[in-house]
C-alpha cells in the first residue's frame, strides 16, 4: 500500500498530459468553416469635430466554435493613413498577429478616431471610413468603421480680438475658456453653432452680441437654422439632454449691453451668468429674447476664487440687471433664475416650465433675494421684480421665492400664471391665476415622458387674456399674437 499512492500519482501526471484529455476549449481548431463572430458589422462613430477624438467604442470578436481559434492576423485596411486607433489584448497598435480565442469565448477590441481636417470651407459632415479585417483559417471577414467629421473654428482659452465676429459658416468648438475684454465686442452671426468642451465657459467683459439684427419676416420652426445655438461638444444622441457639460456665458462686473436674441441654450452648469458680487455700478446688463434655456444644472460651483459655492441655474445673477421676452426656461436641476445682491428683473410672455424629470429637485424655479453677497458694499443694494402675462409653473408646490434682508422691495406680477403656496395671498391679484394649470400639449403632469411641448393645449386657461404692461406683437417663434394674446413665450396655433 505505501507504494499505492505514488504510482496513483504518477499516473494521473501522465494521464493529463494526454492530448485527448486537453480541454476542448484550449484545443486549436484548423477547420475553415470556424469563423469569427462580431458584436456588429459597423461600428460608427456619430458626428465628431475633426482634430478632436472620438470616444471609445467596443468591438466584441466571439468564437462560437467548442475549440479555440487562432486568429492569424487582426489589421486595419489602411494602417498607414488611417485616423483609427486600436486596444487589442491591451496593446495598442494598427494590428495584432496570432491572437487565440478559447472555444465559446470572446475577445474584446477598443476603437477610437481622431479624425483630420477634411473639406475646410464648407460646414457639412465628411465621411471616414476604413476596415478591421479578420484572418483566420483562411478565413478573411471585416469590420467596418465608419465616421462622420466637421470642421470648425477651434478657441482654445483665447482673449479674442476686441472687435471679433463669429461666422456660421463652420461650429466654434471652445476649450477652456474664450475672454471678450472689457470694452470688446463679440458678435454672433445668424445660424452659428457654438459648442464647448467639458467645463468651457464665454466670459464676457465687454459685449456680447447674439443674433442681434436678425429679423424674421415669417413664423419659425424650433429647428430654424437662423437659431444661435450654444450646446456641448458631445454629440452623441445619449448627450442630448444631458445637464452640465460645460461651464456657460459669464458676464463680469464691467459688461455692459449684452444682447441675447434668438437663440438657444442648453446642457451647461448655468446657461448666463452675471457676476457683479461687490455691487458696481451700473449693473451688468443682458437683454434676453426669443430663447430657450433648458438642461442646465451645476453642483458646486464657484466662481472667481469667491470663496462660496453654489448650484446651478439657468440664469445666476449676482447684481445684475436681466430684461427677458418671450423666453422658455425648462429643465433647470435646482433654479430657472436665481438673483442674489439685487437688481432689476423684468419678465414679459415667459414661460418657464420646470420638471427636471431627470432629477430630483428642492429649490423654487424662480427665487429672489437683495442680501448681498459681500460685506460693506459702497453702493446700496436695489431690488425690483416685474413679472407679467407670464407662466411660472413646475413640479413644485411653490415655483417663487422671494427673501429680503429687512428692506422690502417692489414686486410687480401681473396677469401671470403663478405656482405656489407660500405667496398664493399676495400674488392672488392683479389678474394672475394662481394654481391653475396652464395645460402644456406635453409635460410630465399631464402623462408625458418625453417630447415635451410648451405650447398651449386648447383648453388652457393661459389662453386669450388682455395683456398688462408692454404688449409683445409676436411671440418665441414670431407667431403674431392676437388682440387677446396668450401667456407664456408662446402663442397658440393650431396643430
């Protein structure tokens, strides 16, 4: 017995080392009919600025053959003047030679692209393709790659020239940060597209000046190419409603005359910015019409090195003076508009309509305080609210807020629809609905998920109210009002 154990041993030693007692899947198969198979026949990669890369995409390669295959060679079609990268077995490199898969296993290849400048004077996408071929047991099979580029106008933490206009004929692609200096004027044609890279901002110390001459002659659509439009640089549709990709448009304390028309905002951490915190006078200034802020929410910001941190906001002031008609603020994580420090704000035909579907949100959408941001400020903090044929509505029970530092200010609201419980006595005057749902075509309370529409059903008591105040003759789209025109940023039509 005691040579029993040894002898059992030794064979078991020789037994594995039996070809016929291998394990299927680590067994290499010559057969021709063992082919490859692919997580899909094209991996695509969406619209992408040329000179910037792409995301990463995964391409998985399955062996759906019971023994392991050896792939002879893994290769892009073009090495030489291909803009694709490849991560295969974690390597980096155009091709890999003799990579084996194990019998119904997988192998899992990264792709990215950084794609060159293509057609340079026109702002049309330019096709890229290339292939990764497969050999295996003289087997040849592919992959398609395929990308769609766009030139553009790159900004690379630049101080822009002190008269500086934006042409649409190309995007503008911002990184970091682009400064307008203070006596500077930028301006922005009709139609431009202005996209930033993560954390990217406008800082304005002089001038903005957005679509400020364009004047439509007929009713818009939502898509009208005449629209600035101020998005992030991913343009991935999983991207396109998400909050918070970039920083937004600043003004200082020494802006002045900022126009803002016809344009749309969107995807930022605040969409505008005024930052006046020790109170100079005049006040920053933005006059904002026909635009729609959306998708913006920011947590922790800071600006300036202020030592204080706040949330985002579709519109942030801290002193300053914002005159908006007919504007759609929808979708703002924690406010639609936050003054602090004073100022004067005028709303004419707004709708703000904030769900945040996304998210969940604890702050009033819009929300007003003169308690000033710093200490000893040598000019007195002034306060004045005008809100009127407009509709404040959300997924809150109290869409206002209002604080003050002992020294009441005038608020004027009229002939508004307002949401709230904590002011449903003072503002229950002057014509305004309080609590009474405006009736949105789609929006989250009336069943929607998606798609949502603000415009006005046909049964909303928004509709046919006799304006208060300065009369709008069209509304966002330049729809004519009527006699009777209809709250909010727009007028009803027909379907």
């Amino acid at each position: 017995m005691r040579f029993l154990l040894p002898l059992l041993f030794v064979a078991s030693c020789l037994l594995t080392a039996l070809p016929g007692c291998e394990p299927k899947e680590n067994l290499l198969t010559t057969d021709a009919g063992a082919r490859l198979a692919f997580s899909t026949d094209t991996v695509m990669f969406d619209t992408v600025f040329a000179q910037v890369g792409t995301v990463t995409k995964r391409l998985w390669v399955y062996n759906r053959n019971r023994r392991a295959v050896k792939v002879e060679q893994i290769t892009l079609a073009n090495p030489g003047g291909t803009p694709y990268s490849l991560v295969i077995n974690g390597n980096e490199g155009p091709a890999a030679n003799n990579v084996e898969i194990r019998g119904e296993d997988s192998l899992q290849i990264l792709v990215r692209a950084l794609l060159g400048p293509g057609q340079q004077t026109e702002d049309k996408p330019f096709l890229v393709e290339d292939r990764l071929q497969f050999r295996t047991n003289g087997n040849n099979q592919d992959v398609k790659l395929i990308s769609y580029g766009r030139n553009a106008y790159f900004h690379r933490n630049q101080i822009l020239p002190c008269i500086e206009e934006w042409k649409n004929d190309r995007p503008h692609v911002i990184f970091g940060a682009v400064l307008v200096r203070p006596g500077c004027v930028l301006t922005i044609q009709p139609g431009t597209r202005v996209y930033s890279h993560a954390g990217a901002a406008i800082i304005v110390r002089g001038t903005l000046r957005v679509n400020p001459d364009f004047a439509p002659t007929t009713p818009l659509k939502a898509d009208d190419r005449n629209i600035v439009r101020f998005a992030a640089d991913r343009l991935e549709p999983a991207y396109n409603d998400v909050p918070g990709q970039w920083a937004g448009i600043q003004f200082d304390s020494t802006s002045r005359n900022n126009v803002v028309r016809y344009a749309e905002i969107k995807n930022a951490s605040f969409a505008l910015l005024v930052y006046n915190p020790g109170n100079q006078q005049p006040r920053p200034n933005v006059l904002l019409e026909h635009t729609v802020i959306k998708n913006i929410s920011g947590a922790t910001l800071s600006f300036a090195n202020g030592g204080q941190a706040f949330e985002g906001a579709g519109i942030f002031s801290f002193s300053g003076d914002f005159t908006l008609n007919n504007c759609l603020l929808t979708n703002c994580g924690e406010y639609a508009l936050r003054a602090v420090g004073g100022g004067q704000y005028n709303l004419n035909f707004c709708t703000v309509a904030n769900y945040t579907p996304q998210f969940r949100r604890e702050t009033s959408s819009l929300f007003f305080t003169n308690k000033a941001l710093r200490a000893n400020l040598a000019n007195p903090i002034q306060t004045s609210i005008t809100i009127q044929n407009s509709i404040i509505w959300g997924s809150l029970e109290d869409e206002l807020g209002f604080e003050n530092n002992g020294t009441p200010y005038p608020i004027a609201v009229q002939n508004s629809i307002l949401r709230t419980k904590a002011f449903r006595t003072q503002l229950g005057v002057n014509d305004n609905l309080i609590n009474s749902n405006p009736k949105f075509r789609r929006a989250p309370d009336n069943g929607f998920a998606d798609k949502f529409d603000y415009r006005l059903d046909t049964l909303s008591p928004a509709s046919n109210r006799p304006a208060r105040g300065a009369r709008l003759d069209f509304d966002l789209l330049h729809v004519p009002r009527g006699a009777a025109p209809d709250l909010g940023a727009y007028e009803r039509t027909n379907p």
